[in-house]
C-alpha cells in the first residue's frame, strides 16, 4: 500500500505532456486554474476531483510522482542519486542528449551556424527572398544530432524558438525547416498609393529598408534558438540569432511627379512615374511606371507618417501636416470639394529623381555575413506650394468671446447660404514653399555588412551626401469685419491682425548617420477685438446678400503633363516664398498690443532630430 499523494503539479505535468489520460480534458484544465487562482482553502478537494477524473480515464492510481526528476534539484553541484540511476553516464558540466547542433541557410549550405559555436559566431544575416503570407522570409535548416532524454523528460532536449514567421516556438525533431522573417511595412508605404504609384514605394521602401541596417547594429528582427536540455557544457545551450534582410536590387532612373489638392471638403491626388529603373524587392519586381489618384476625407488623407522609414516617411509627414491643419483651420460646413468663400485650398506639389546605379544586397558565400553593393546614387526631392490654408474657425474660437464667436459664424452660415450680409470674413495663411533634400553616393563601393561586429563601421567605406531641407512658409491675411443684423444676434465686430509661420522637414549626415527632424513654428496672433453684440428677439422677413471676398482663388486641375506641370509650379512656389521672406521680414509688428490681446492659433511643434 503507496502513502504518495498526488500534487496538483503531478497533474498538470499529466495533462501538458499526456492530456489523454483524462477522462475530461476539458474539466481537468478548468480544476488547475481554479487551484493556481483560489484562495478558498479547497484546493485539496479540487485535487481529488482531478484523482477521480484521472481514474475515469482507466488509470490505476499514481504511486509515484510522474515528473521525472532534475539532474541537480537541491543545488549543491553533484548530480543527484535518481537522476544518476536513469542517466548512469551523466555528468555535470556535460550535455547530456543534444552534442552538436547547425543553423543553416536553405539557400546556401556554405551558411551556418553551429552548437557549439565556431570562432565566436553566435549571429548570422541572410537574404530574405520569399513571401510568406505577409512575411518576408528566408528559410532555415535546423538540425541536432544526439539522443533523447534518457530520465524520461518528454520535451527534452528541445530548441526554443522565437521571432519565426510561422510562430514556431520551439523544436523537437531532429531535424526542421522554419522561415525566419517579419511582416513587411507595407501598409506605411502603401498608405500612400492615393499619392504615389505602388511601384515607386516599393522602390524607395527596398532602398530605405537596407541603408536603414546603418542604424542599428542588430539589423532587423531576428530569430532566436537556443537548446535546453538536463545538464549542459555552457557553449551547446548558446543562443544563436540569425537576422533576415531584405533582398533589394535597383538599377536605372525614376522621374515622380505629384500634385495633390487639399481642400475644406477633401483631398485628391494624382502622379505619375517615368524612367529606366528596374529591380527587386523580396520576390516582387519594380519597374519606374505606374500612375496613382484617389480621393479621401478632410483629416484623414494619410497617416501623419512620423514612424515610418526614410522617403516615404518624409512624403507622409508632409501631406499629413497639410491635411491636419486644414482640417483643423476650417470645421464648419464641409461639403465635398467646396471652394466657397471660406474654405482651404491648397495644391502641393512634389518632383522626384531617384537613381540607384548597381544597387544590390547578396548573401557571402561560406560566411554569416552579406555584401552590399552601390554603385552610385542620386536622389533630388522638391516641393513646391501654392494656395490658402483657411483658418477662421481656429482664430474665432482663439481670439472671441463666446458671443463674438456665435455673431460671426451666424454671419458666415447666412453667406453660405446666400443671404445678405455687409461685411468681410477673411483668415487665411497664404502658402509657398522651397527647398531640396538630397541623397548622393559618388563613388562605388562593395561593403560587407557584418553578422558579428559592429554593423555602423561598415557603413565608414561609403561616401554619403546627405542633406536638405524643405520649407513651407505661411503669410497671414486676417480681415474679419461684421457689420449685420442676424436673426438673433445684432453685432458689430471686428479683428485684424499679422502673423506668420512655417513647417520645416530638416535631413543630414550626423556620426556617420542619417538624421531627420520636423518643426512648426506654431501660429500665434496679436488682435484687437472691438464691438458690441445687443441679443435680439428673432426677427423675421429679413433678407440677405452674399458679398464676394475681396482675395478670391481658384485651383488649376492636372495638366496633360503632369511632369511639367509640376515643375512650373516648383519654380512658381520658390519665387513665391522669396518674395514672402522678404514682405515678412520687412512687415510690421503689432508692439502697441499688449500680451492679454496674444492668442495661439496653432500650437509650435519644437523638432529634434531622430534616426532617418
């Protein structure tokens, strides 16, 4: 007759590695949560209930614990004496099962790494070709060589597993074949196909993803494995890391052109793409062509792009600022493409030289490491801006009081609905922009990008131009004069004053790294308020006019070619902003207010620079 009794750990070891010796699975796993979480002083009872389902399941009872024992449970450095009768030639400071051990690349058996670790390499990098779902991946052969535990450890020896593509988390066979690689960021580029063809983003995306590894020496995510099993040497149970990179290639020359209108009622796009550049990304093929337009909502044309990589990261910043803050200028009354009196209208303008000469990353034969390859690079990218940035609604609710604020938008929603009202309603920054950002790689250069070392030396042998900035400045036209009888309200009132701003995109070359940094300047007002407002009895049979602004505009559509188009309105942008700079530099101030009459607008966002 056995004194054992059963702990809850001797079932659940039963129903991790042997679930089939329960009756009811289901129930036996709900009786070991409810112990780990209880503290109702039943848990012995809980047990017997897991006996009994035990037993159901046409099992003699347990006389022994069925977890087999450690090689060194109570620490003191010798093996103990029931782990020394099931493994008689076991020794401490010894693997025990798993003696060998590679990770190889599928692609090339001249790639590996191995248990225990040969000259120190613990990491390699290879070349990610292959799709696999939305991942990105390159394959690896895992293979170890030894026995099974011989104490009776069911899942020992293992390797334990992370960051594979198919989530694997650990692995048991003696041999295996995982993909290692992560989901592409292709959502961060293609939030942008309203605005730039596909093929053009993956083109910068491919570029980006690999000048991006200059930053950080461990590349990109990387899949881990480690061996576990009894007793071990401390070089078999070594981690090793094996870290994907994209496949790139790109050689040729791609011409973007792209005009995108920002209005009150919503954002359009259009581009168009031209050139020789061919190449790859993964196992996709880019060619320079292609024509990208769409339409979407005020305030969500794109996410603000503040995460996302290089080019692309820079293209989204700025169409996300134009659209947030023309959402944010003008709330009232969006109507689909309204270019009425009170409305913004911007249209942005941006031109594109990309071309990589002879660019190609490959895996090194016989070593852990890959070999990039540039021939040359020149990348120009402009802007150009032309329009107003409506901003009434945020300098009413900034500068008013609550009435002034109800007097003027009534006046404003009786002109737009084609009622008489004498008086002005202007507030507006008038746009234009100018500046370059430039990326050159004058001289040739085969590097290798080390799997062990640091990655940022590698990067010393290229001879990078890399710089710029874009400017988009804002003049200020404030003329807000209401002179009416509305329905409810009677009011005379009036604000005017002078400010001006800009958002700045800054790149450069800093310790050997590309750098970029984004900044506002914020809109801040100095204004006078003057008049009364008189709350009325409604009046009726009261009838209105529609004045028309004394600064109308009007938004040219896409021209046949869209290439010179935008160049023209480049070249119009810059002279633009020259003469703002100097208009603004000489304008006066408004000194004679005090600092009660100060009001902010827009609220400055002060840029620090960040890895490109």
């Amino acid at each position: 007759m056995t004194n054992f009794t059963p702990t809850s750990a001797d079932y659940a070891f039963l129903l991790k590695h042997y679930p089939e010796v329960f009756s009811n699975r289901g129930a036996a796993q709900e009786t070991l949560r409810s112990i780990m979480l209880s503290k109702d002083g039943y848990d012995q009872y809980r047990i017997n209930t897991l006996t009994q389902n035990y037993l159901k399941g046409g099992n003699t009872p347990l006389t022994k614990s069925p977890i087999p024992p450690e090689a060194d449970a109570d620490g003191d450095g010798e093996i103990d004496t029931e782990f020394g009768k099931a493994c008689v030639d076991c020794k401490m400071q010894e693997p025990c099962c798993m003696l060998a051990g590679t990770v190889t690349d599928s692609s090339d058996s001249s790639r590996k790494l191995y248990w225990p670790p040969v000259m120190g390499q613990t990491r390699m990098l290879t070349v990610a070709k292959e799709m696999q779902g939305n991942n990105l991946v390159s394959k690896l052969d895992v293979e170890w060589k030894g026995r099974g535990c011989e104490v009776g450890h069911p899942d020992r020896p293992r390797i334990l597993t992370s960051g594979l593509a198919d989530r694997t988390a650990q692995i048991e066979a003696h041999k295996a074949t995982v993909p290692a690689g992560e989901a592409q960021g292709f959502s961060t580029a293609l939030m942008l196909k309203n605005y730039v063809p596909e093929n053009v983003l993956y083109a910068l995306f491919a570029f980006d993803a690999v000048m991006a590894l200059q930053k950080a020496s461990g590349g990109t995510t990387a899949a881990t494995f480690k061996p576990v099993q009894c007793l071990d040497d401390g070089s078999i149970g070594t981690e090793l890391r094996v870290i994907p990179v994209p496949y790139a290639k790109l050689d040729g020359k791609l011409e973007l052109a792209t005009r995108i209108s920002f209005t009150t009622g919503g954002v359009k796009g259009a581009a168009t793409a031209k050139g020789t550049l061919e190449g790859k990304y993964g196992n996709l093929t880019i060619k320079a062509e292609g024509e990208a337009g769409g339409n979407s909502s005020t305030g969500e044309a794109v996410d603000d792009g503040k995460n996302a990589p290089g080019l692309i990261g820079t293209m989204a910043s700025i169409i996300g600022q134009m659209d947030h803050y023309v959402a944010m200028g003008n709330t009232k009354d969006r109507k689909k493409l309204d270019l009425t009196a009170y409305s913004s209208g911007i249209t942005l303008s941006k031109s594109l030289s990309f071309s990589p000469m002879g660019f190609e990353i490959n895996a090194k034969k016989g070593s852990p490491d890959l070999e990039l390859n540039i021939g040359k690079l020149k990348s120009e990218f402009e802007i150009g801006i032309s329009g107003r940035l409506d901003i009434i609604d945020a300098l009413i609710s900034a500068v008013a009081t609550p009435a002034t604020g109800r007097a003027v938008q009534q006046a404003r929603a009786r002109m737009a609905e084609g009622e008489y009202v004498k008086g002005q309603l202007e507030a507006y920054l008038k746009v234009a922009a100018t500046g370059k950002l430039i990326h050159g790689i004058n001289s040739g250069a085969r590097i290798t990008l080390p799997a062990n070392g640091e990655m940022d030396a590698a990067w010393d042998g290229i001879s990078q131009e890399f710089g710029g900035e874009l400017k988009i400045r804002g003049e200020a036209k404030i003329a807000i004069e209401v002179q009416v009888e509305v329905w409810i309200v009677e009011a005379q009132a009036g604000a005017s004053g002078t400010i001006n701003t800009s958002w700045t995109w800054a790149m450069r070359m800093h310790e050997g790294k590309r750098q970029r940094k984004y900044s506002f300047e914020g809109v801040t007002v100095k204004a006078k308020i003057g008049g009364s407002l008189d709350v009325k009895r409604q009046r009726k049979n009261r009838t209105q006019d529609l004045l028309d602004q004394k600064d109308p505009f009007r938004m040219d559509g896409n021209a046949s070619d869209l290439f010179q188009q935008v160049d023209d309105e480049i070249v119009q942008s810059v002279a633009e902003e020259g003469n703002m700079k100097k208009k603004i530099s000489a304008q006066n101030t408004l000194a004679e207010f005090s600092a009660e009459h100060t009001r902010t607008i827009f609220e400055e966002v002060k840029g620090k620079w960040e890895d490109y």
